[in-house]
C-alpha cells in the first residue's frame, strides 16, 4: 500500500480509527489533510523535478535523526533503504551521530540580538561520509544542519554552497521544504504520543479508582 494512502502522522503516532486521538485530529480535518498532502508533495510528487528520491529520504532519515526520533528515522530510514545502492544509509547514519549537538546556536546580526548569541559547531560532512554521498547530498545534509540547529546563520553565502554543489534555486526550496517539514512532523508526532501515553495513564487511574470505590462501597475495606 502506497504511504498516499495512508496518513503517515496517525501511522507514526500509533493512532488507530476512532481512537481518542484520531477523534481529537478529526476535530481539525483541514489542518490533517494539509499535512498529509505536504507528505505527498514532498516525498511522492506527481513532478520530482531535480531533487530524487533517495535524496529525499537521505535527508529526510538524516533530520529525523537530529531530532532523535527513533520512530520517524525507522519510516525515513526504510524507504531509504529501498532505493539504496551505495552505501548512503551508512553514511548518512554516520554522520547523524556526528552533527548531534544541541541547539539553537549561531549569531544574529549587530543590534539587540546579539545578546542571545550562541556558540556551537560548525557542522562538516566528514571526508569518509563525502566519498560516499558526493558534493550535492554532503552540500544538503550541512544545510539541513544549519536550518535545524543553526538558522540564525542562515545567509547568502549559505545557500551559493549548496548551488555550487550543483543544486538548483528550485532544489533549494525543496530542500528547505523538506527541513521544515520534517522538523514540523516530528514535532506533532512525539506531541502526539505524549497525549496518547497521558490518556492511557489516566484512564489507568480512573480504572483505579472506580475499584476502589466499589470495593469500598461493598464493605471490603
């Protein structure tokens, strides 16, 4: 079954029909239709254009990995596997273990803000994992490092990187596109589980507690 025709956010987040949380998303049906169709637009389009689909999911197995959010790199990770034929997976498993930090970080530009600065590292795909994924997806997953944990450095001389490495102006919104759906997805998803481990809990009290109370009522306390 094509991920079309499934809603991948309800797949990730282990919501099954008529759940409490399917009825709570059910609630806000344009808003979980547009994610779903942000889904397909960028990981199943009718036009690929420049950006592949190993690309895409290399970098979207990549974010997810940033983000630690073994759920969502599993999905990304497999379809990655999939179209697979020279090592990216291992590469790019590589070099989420290398760009793992903490954020946000970086520098604003001269005035109020530069009170808030941050220091961190500046990211680099390492040699090793650059033989493997070439110029154009080592030029991509530095990017998507910037724009998740540094967007405050985000700038002109930035984005000549990635055209140098022979992304397109187009690609680049893409790349963007998919950044911030990624980090957008992965965000409702562990959101959405915290709710869901909540609810269970609480209904695990309420349970709890109606027994006790008949116990109580029956004299056996």
């Amino acid at each position: 079954m094509s991920t079309a025709t499934v809603d991948v956010i309800d797949l990730l987040a282990g919501i099954a029909p008529g759940t409490y949380l399917s009825e709570i998303r059910d609630k806000r049906p344009q808003a979980r239709e547009n994610a779903q169709k942000s889904y397909q637009a960028l990981f199943e389009p009718e036009v690929p254009g420049n950006v592949t689909s190993l690309e895409r999911y290399a970098i979207a197995t990549f974010v997810a990995g940033l983000h630690r959010q073994p759920i969502v790199v599993e999905f990304y990770e497999r379809n990655l596997r999939k179209l697979d034929q020279a090592g990216i997976l291992g590469a790019v498993n590589r070099e989420v273990a290398n760009g793992s930090t903490e954020g946000p970080y970086g520098r604003y530009p001269q005035g109020p803000l530069t009170a808030e600065d941050q220091n961190g590292p500046d990211y680099r795909v390492s040699a090793e994992s650059g033989s493997i994924l070439g110029p154009r997806l080592s030029a991509a997953l530095e990017h998507a490092h910037l724009l998740v944990f540094r967007p405050r450095d985000a700038s002109a001389a930035a984005l000549q990187k990635l055209l140098d490495a022979g992304w397109s102006t187009t690609d680049v919104v893409t790349l963007s596109q998919l950044v911030a759906f990624l980090s957008f997805q992965v965000r409702v998803i562990a959101g959405l589980r915290t709710l869901a481990a909540a609810h269970e809990q609480a209904v695990v009290e309420i349970e709890r507690a109606s027994v006790f109370t008949t116990v109580l009522a029956s004299g056996g306390i």
